[in-house]
C-alpha cells in the first residue's frame, strides 16, 4: 500500500503571512520590579514551594 499524498497548501496573501511571521518572532515579557526573586531557604531539599 501506497502512502497517499500531502496536501498542498498555497499562500495567496503574502503581506499577511510575511507580517504573521515577523510577529510570531516578537517576545513581549513584562517583569514587575516588586517581585520577590528568591525564596529562602527552609531547610528542606528541593525547589521552595513559594
């Protein structure tokens, strides 16, 4: 038995698949300045619950 063919798919709307592409790229991360970093240490072995 034969493997049957992929489909082809063809883009028609090429300045919206090139903008989709350039945003796809885009990583936005927003960091708040208040956050606590680290957790201390409670003597238990393993990553801190909090």
């Amino acid at each position: 038995m034969s493997k049957p063919t992929p489909a082809r798919y063809r883009t028609t709307n090429w300045s919206s698949y090139t903008a989709s592409l350039r945003k796809r790229g885009s990583l936005l991360i927003w960091l708040d300045k208040e956050m606590t970093w680290l957790a201390p240490h409670d003597g238990s072995p393993g990553r801190p619950a909090v």
